[in-house]
C-alpha cells in the first residue's frame, strides 16, 4: 500500500492507495508526527510513500517516515516520470501542476487533456495524446483577486464568493462578486476554446479548491476530479518503486 502527502500552501492531503485504488483520504489544516502515526497504525501495510512540497519542507515527519516504510521518495525536478515532461524550467515547476497532468494521463491515457486547477492560483496545463507535457498557464484564483481588490484600493471592501450574482450589479459589493466571478468564468471558458482549437477531442479536467464552484457555472463538458493530483503523486510513486 502506498501513502501520497501533498503539502500545498494553505492545507495537507493525504491519501492511501492500494497499487492505483484510492481507499482514504484526508484534509489537514494542520499536520504533524502524530498524524503520520495514526495513518500508518490505521493501515499497518503501508510500506511505500511520496512527500511533495510547494514551497521549502519544513516538517520534521518526514524522518519518521523514512525510519517506518520501506520505500520514500520526495518529489522533486529531477524525479523520473512516466510521462515526458518538455517544459523548459523544470526546477520552477510547480509540483500540483505535473502531478496534475500525470494523474491526467493516467486517467485518460492517449488523450488531448487541458487540466485546470483552481486553488490558490488557477493554472492551465496541456499534456497531449502522446503523453507529452507541454506546460500552460498560471493566473490569480478566486481569491487572490478579491484580495487583491481590497488590498490596492482604498476604499473596496474584501468580499467572499457568492453563489448568486448578476451582470452588471447595481451596488459595489455585488459589482466586485460579479466582476471576480465572472472574469475568472469566462477566462476559463476562453482558454478552452482556444485549446480546443489546438488540439481536437480535448478533454477537460477541473480540480482544486475551487472546482466545485465553477463546475455549476461552466458551459463547457468538463470532468471533476478532485484527487487528481493524489493520483498524479500516486502514479509516480509507482512509476519509481518499480525501476528502484
């Protein structure tokens, strides 16, 4: 069995496979040794784990996870992948974002697949029928803009999502919910059309924090996964066991 940790930036999920099976999952706002230690004495047949970080590691669990599996890898840009990985920066790749497309490809193999992660950032990531990364686009998340909104004005208050909104508004508060939400639908819709264009049979696939919002409000066929990056870490984990 296999244990995948992703530190991203504000949470930690967990999760334990069973070869390529997702059997549990967890949210963590705060992470420690402890935790490790209930998730490996609730599955005592763990014996392989992946750690990705965004950002520096600063977790102390990390030795305690070397010391009790068999096998630990953390990923990082020189890890082997089973997919061909062309971007030209691979030390500044963000680790969702090939585990994204990897878990992608694993879900969709020979497939045209745009991956949009919409968390802290929304990014935009292609990876082709041939298994080939061609890398994308990153831009503010939800938000990160209504803060941004705030935070460079003087007056603008900071606002939460809304459900319910109209174009145009007739008060601030729904003009900066709607200008947000709006925008970030159709800068969404926009860069599926103009990869749809690229590259025909595209598949799109929706993740990250935000996903579920935005799925009611896109026009376009989409498919949510929200452990798409579980599997994407899972995948390489399996893919490093095997030529260890």
């Amino acid at each position: 069995m296999n244990l995948v940790i992703d530190i991203g930036n504000s949470s930690v999920k967990t999760a334990v496979f069973k070869n390529t099976e997702l059997l549990d999952s967890k949210l963590f706002y705060s992470f420690e040794t402890d935790d490790i230690k209930r998730l490996l004495e609730q599955y005592p047949k763990i014996t392989k784990g992946i750690v990705s970080v965004v950002g520096k590691s600063n977790y102390t669990f990390e030795q305690y996870l070397g010391d009790h599996l068999d096998y630990l890898i953390s990923l990082e840009a020189e890890t082997p992948l089973p997919i061909e990985n062309l971007y030209t920066t691979k030390e500044t790749l963000g680790k969702d974002r090939i585990a994204g497309v990897t878990g992608a490809n694993f879900l969709f193999p020979e497939t045209n697949i745009l991956v949009i992660d919409a968390g802290t950032a929304i990014t935009y990531d292609f990876i082709n029928s041939s298994a080939q990364y061609l890398g994308g686009s990153i831009t503010p998340g939800m938000k990160m803009r209504f803060r941004a909104l705030h935070e460079f004005t003087d007056k603008l208050p900071l606002l939460s999502p809304n459900d319910n909104f109209n174009v145009p508004s007739t008060d601030t508060a729904g003009a900066i919910i709607s200008g947000v939400q709006s925008g970030i639908i159709k800068e969404v819709e926009g860069f599926i059309h103009e990869f749809n264009k690229q590259h025909p049979n595209l598949r799109v696939i929706l993740t990250g924090g935000d996903a579920i919002f935005f799925e009611k409000k896109l026009k376009s066929s989409i498919f949510v996964d929200l452990n798409l990056i579980l599997k994407g870490l899972n995948r390489i984990l399996n893919c490093n066991a095997e030529i260890h």
